[in-house]
C-alpha cells in the first residue's frame, strides 16, 4: 500500500498525485512477479486511468 506520511492514501477528490514513479513502477513490479494484485472497487476506479 502506498501512503502518505500522515495516513492519506488519497485527498478529497480521490487524487493520488503525492506518489511517485517510484511507487507506481514498484506496484508494476511486484504484480508481473505474483501475477496481479488485489484492490478494492474504489481504488480500482482510481487507478484504472493510469499508465
């Protein structure tokens, strides 16, 4: 999981600009070594934009 310092995984308006590259690439990363990843509907709607 990735998250802020102070305990935010998102702001208000479900914005998760705060990660890095970093954060994403190792999220890439470690679905292709265990073959995918398990999320919730909201993160899901989300993330599903990113690439």
């Amino acid at each position: 999981m990735a998250m802020s310092v102070n305990g935010m995984i998102a702001d208000e308006s479900c914005n998760e600009d705060f990660l890095s590259d970093v954060n994403w690439k190792t999220l890439i990363d470690l679905s292709e070594k265990y073959g995918g990843f398990i999320i919730g509907r909201k993160t899901y709607d989300a993330v599903k934009n990113h690439r």
